[in-house]
C-alpha cells in the first residue's frame, strides 16, 4: 500500500506541477484553448492518443467487449490504430490545420458558424457539444473510480470527487498546453504499463500459449456443446463486433475533443510526423487493452447486478487483483494517466466551446473581408482576459455536473459512451469531414445532419435501446454521409466567392 500510495502522490504532484509552470502560456484564449496554435507532433500525438484511450477503454470497453468477443476483440484496437489514428490523421490532419487557421476557427461549433455563413450551427453545435459530452466524462470517472477502489480499498465516491478536483487544477492553471505536456508524461505511463500488465496477466495463466488453449476450452454462450469461438479469428459475434469497430475507430473524426487537437499542432511537416507517432501509440495501447480483456473469461465470471446483467465493468478490475502490489499501483497509474488526459481534454473542450460559441459569439469576418467596428488593443485585452476567467469557472461547472451523473450512473461504462460519441461523431463527423473537401455542402444538410446525430440516438434511448447503443452510433456516424450528400443536392448553396475565399487556403 505504501508503494501504491508513494507513486499516486509523485504522480498527482507532477501534473499540477505542469499546471503551475504553464500557467503563463494560458493567458490568452488562444494560448488556453490551443496552445498558441504552436504544439509539436510529439505533444500532439500523444494528446491525441491519451484523449482518444481512458478507463472507459481499459476497463469499460476491453472487458465487455473482450467478455463477448474473446480475442477477435483486438480488432477493436487495430481498428482504432488504423481507422481512428492514422486515417484520420491522414484525412484530416492538414486540411483541418490550414482551414481552421485561414478562418480563425478556435473550436468545431465555430467551424461549423464560419465555414457555412450560420452562427445559428455555432450555437446548435456547443449545446449539442456540451451536452453530449458528459455521459463520456462520467463515464470516464466510473472507470478509473472502480481500478482505484480495487487496489486502494478508497470508496467509489470519493475516488470520484478527488479525480475531479486535480483534474480541474492543472486544467484550470496551464490550460491546453499543461494538458498536452501532461498527455505526454502519461503516454508514456500508458505504453509501459499496458506492455507490463499484459505479460503478468498471461504468466498467471500459464503463458501465452496455455491462456489461448484455455480460451479455447471455453464454451460458446449461445451453445455451451460448442467451444472455441473465443479464440478465433473473427469471434462468436462478428458482425456486432464489426459494429464496435466503426463507433470506436471512425468516431474519433466526428468528436470535438480530438479534431480539436489538429487546431493547435505547428505546421504539415508536424504532422506528418505525428501521424506515425499516433498510430504506433494507438495499436499498441488499443490493441493491447482488448487483447488483454480478451482473457477474461478465465479469471471466472463476474458479479450479477439487481436486473440480472453481467458486471462487465468488474471484469477487467477482477483480472488486475491477484497480480503483485508493485503491478496493481502501476495498473492505478496506467488508468489515472489514461483518464486525467482525457478528462482534461474533455472539460476544456466543453467550457471553450460554451465561452467562445454561446456566451462571447464574436462576429467574424471571411478572409478577404474587411472587418467593422474594430476595437482598440487595450479592450480587446481586456475581453480575451475575460474569456479566459470564464471558461475556467465553466471548467468548474462542466466537472460538477458530470460528477453528478458519475455518482450515479445510468448504465455500464460502455453503453455511456456510445450514447455520447454517437450523438456527437453522427451530428458532426459527416458535415465536418465533407465541408473539409467540398465546396458542395450546403448550410441545410449541416442542420440536417444534426438533427439525424442526435435524433437518431436520443429516439433510441427513450423508447429503451430497441437498437444497442453501440451500433445506434455507428448507424448514425455512417447515415451522415448520405444525409449531407442528398440534402446538398437539393438545398441553396452558398456563395461561389465566398466558398473560393474558404477554400484558397489549399492552394
């Protein structure tokens, strides 16, 4: 306990350390929401990964989805090393740069506003943001509450409120570019632990070797007389599996909190760079995290909760209990690292996104415009000292809030997420995405393709998830496409001049 406890301390002592020392880079809203516009690849890439992987992965997703699907559910991981990281990085890495750059856009609700001539998508898209954004942080606090109860004894409650408070002081203080340097120094918590974890989990069960012939052994849940489905390529279920796959990889396009990262990075050469970064981080931590929950059906069966469903938030905790003191605080770690970067990462998003879109709604000009009304620089000081004293007391209301939700949450960690990421990547992936590339999309198919994103996932809910959860998302990120595209075609388009002036920032 002693071990446990000295390394949480140094740890927690470290990241509001980078808080306090960069505090004087977040004084102004651009040096608070994106670093000054001036994060390297490696600060990037990694922010993109300990964003895009929390405890909502290593404890929610890899045991339900290693439960169901056995070992086919490192497809998830390779998935969203390969669709979610690299593609995306490849996609929309450089296009998002230099477009967000040449119309001054800080967040995606304030793409949407200026890209498309309509400050009524800027406000549609922070409510939508915000809102949606807090089932996944209380999800994340369920996640890295239940590792801390296992090896620490600390009541869930109160795990929860003290991940609220430190992770409200480092973002409070250092704003994104202390959340990129922390990202990094919990990245690299991430890649040893997950590395480390994995080889005590396969000794105590014999070996790679044996843990595969056990998996084998297993029995089918559909037809106990069938073994083996648990240790095969594509797994009992793939089609669900499949599913999976989409809301996790192609998700990450549609979310705030990770294109926000492609804002702030230097300039092309950075990224190319940190594509590769990106992607190895993801395949290893990703793909390790499900191919460790892919074993879990040997450490026994997990508790039954009152509706008579699986536990399957324990699974993975009740694999990590037996392994040595020294492993368990480093398994603590390795989860806090992954679920402070990504609270973080959520938080600023969500009070920059209602402090720039909802509250201070500056009229923008186009490139190529002239500006009215300007203001002198001692004011114009003034206003951006204040943006930033709100969006650090909004930081505050937005952890509130998800604390709430997180000290009684609704459902498993996974199903949290899908609601989230699927309202969210179903409104904003498709118009976000293709009003990168073509001069085609027209205001009304962005609207529509909000209404389809949210519709779709809140209809599903209320009338109690006929579709699951998981797979409502990824039919809502994929129907996108088609809504955008068959809107545009008989929709207003907009100015020929003022696409041209959007789209010379290519050129």
């Amino acid at each position: 306990m002693f071990i446990k406890v000295l390394l949480t301390i140094i740890f927690l002592v470290v990241m509001v350390g980078v808080g306090i020392y960069s505090r004087k880079q977040a004084s102004s809203v651009d040096g608070f929401v994106l670093g000054g516009r001036a994060v390297g690849p490696w600060l990037t890439a990694f922010a993109y990964g300990t964003s895009y992987f929390s405890a909502v992965v290593f404890v929610g997703y890899a045991g339900q989805f290693g439960w169901k699907y056995g070992l086919s559910s490192t497809w998830i991981g390779i998935g969203n090393a390969v669709i979610g990281s690299l593609l995306a990085w490849l996609v929309l890495g450089r296009r998002t740069k230099l477009m967000t750059q040449h119309i001054e856009s800080r967040t995606m609700p304030d793409f949407f506003g200026t890209r498309f001539g309509d400050q009524g998508l800027r406000v549609a898209a922070s409510i939508i943001a915000f809102v949606f954004l807090i089932p996944y942080t209380a999800g994340v606090y369920k996640g890295i509450s239940t590792l801390f109860e296992m090896g620490f004894g600390i009541p869930y409650e109160y795990c929860v409120v003290i991940m609220a408070i430190l992770t409200a002081v480092y973002v409070i203080l250092g704003g994104y570019k202390a959340t990129a340097m922390n990202d990094f120094i919990q990245g690299i918590i991430m890649l040893f632990g997950i590395v480390a974890v994995i080889v005590a989990v396969l000794n105590v069960q014999g070996g790679l070797v044996a843990a595969v012939d056990k998996l084998a052994a297993q029995p089918s849940d559909a037809d106990p007389a069938v073994n083996g489905g648990f240790a095969s390529w594509f797994g009992p279920d793939p089609w669900n599996l499949l599913g999976v796959v989409i809301l996790t990889s192609l998700g990450t396009w549609g979310l705030p909190q990770m294109v926000g990262k492609f804002y702030s990075i230097t300039d092309e050469s950075a990224i190319k760079r940190g594509t590769i970064i990106s992607t190895v981080f993801a395949l290893i931590v990703a793909g390790g995290c499900y191919f460790l929950g892919g074993f879990g059906r040997l450490f026994g069966m997990p508790p039954v909760l009152p509706n008579g469903k699986l536990a399957f938030d324990s699974i993975v905790p009740s694999m990590l209990v037996t392994l040595p003191d020294i492993l368990i605080a480093l398994v603590v770690l390795l989860v806090l690292s992954a679920s402070m970067s990504t609270l973080a990462s959520l938080v600023l998003t969500s009070s920059s996104t209602m402090t720039l879109d909802l509250i201070y709604r500056d009229k923008k000009s186009l490139p190529g415009e002239v500006e009215e009304g300007s203001i002198d620089d001692v004011v114009a000081e003034k206003i951006e000292r204040r943006k930033v004293v709100v969006m650090r007391v909004l930081i505050m209301f937005f952890i509130a809030i998800s604390l709430l939700i997180a000290l009684n949450p609704p459902t498993f960690i996974a199903q949290l997420m899908g609601i989230s990421w699927g309202a969210l990547a179903g409104a904003f992936l498709a118009p976000f995405m293709l009003g990168l590339y073509s001069k085609r999309v027209t205001k009304a198919s962005v609207w529509a393709c909000f209404i389809w994103g949210v519709g779709i996932t809140v209809v599903n809910m209320l009338i109690g998830n006929p579709i699951n959860p998981i797979n409502c998302g990824a039919i809502a990120m994929v129907g996108g496409f088609p809504v955008v595209w068959l809107v545009s075609l008989f929709t207003k388009k907009m100015p020929e001049k003022t696409v041209d002036q959007i789209f010379e920032c290519y050129e």
